[in-house]
C-alpha cells in the first residue's frame, strides 16, 4: 500500500467517526463506556477536532497527487564564516 491510499482510507476513517459523533451529538444517543456515559459535548468537540484531522489527510492527500515526488534532495551548502581575530594586549608590570 503506498502513503496516497494510506492518507485516503484514513481520512476516510475520519470521516466515518466525524459523522457517527454528529449524529450520536443530534439524535442524544446515550455513549456508555466501561459504566461511564460520556456527555453529549463532548461528541461536539469530537465532531470538530476528527471533521479537521478528516480535512487535512485529504488536504494532504491531494498535495501529494499534485507532486511528482515525494520528498527533494537538496543539496547541502556550508557557509562561508569568518573568523575573528582575537587581540592579547601584553601588559608590562
């Protein structure tokens, strides 16, 4: 599997868990975990940060389809400094 079908599927997955949220926030679902009901905001707040993490994996898939490569090798230039000297003044007693 290459990173372009990886990033797919999981903004995909992002999507699915974006709109089960809205839907449990919309319709009042009861969320049970291990005898803990979870609050109904926080499925608001899920809703939210997962709908975001959905847009940037497609956001990224699409930037890397736009590209031809992955990543550049670019060469590495030092840079030229300059030293200073440093003056010892000599003092007589």
């Amino acid at each position: 599997m290459n990173s372009q079908k990886y990033i797919e599927i999981s903004g995909l997955v992002f999507i699915v868990v974006a709109i089960l949220h809205l839907v449990r926030a919309s319709a009042g679902w009861l969320l049970v975990i291990n005898g803990y009901t979870v609050p109904i905001y926080v499925s608001w707040i899920v809703v939210v940060l997962i709908g975001y993490m959905a847009y940037q994996s497609l956001e990224l898939k699409d930037k890397k389809s736009s590209s031809t490569s992955s990543f550049e090798i670019k060469p590495v230039t030092k840079k030229k400094t300059t030293r200073r000297k440093t003056v010892r003044k000599i003092v007589k007693k």
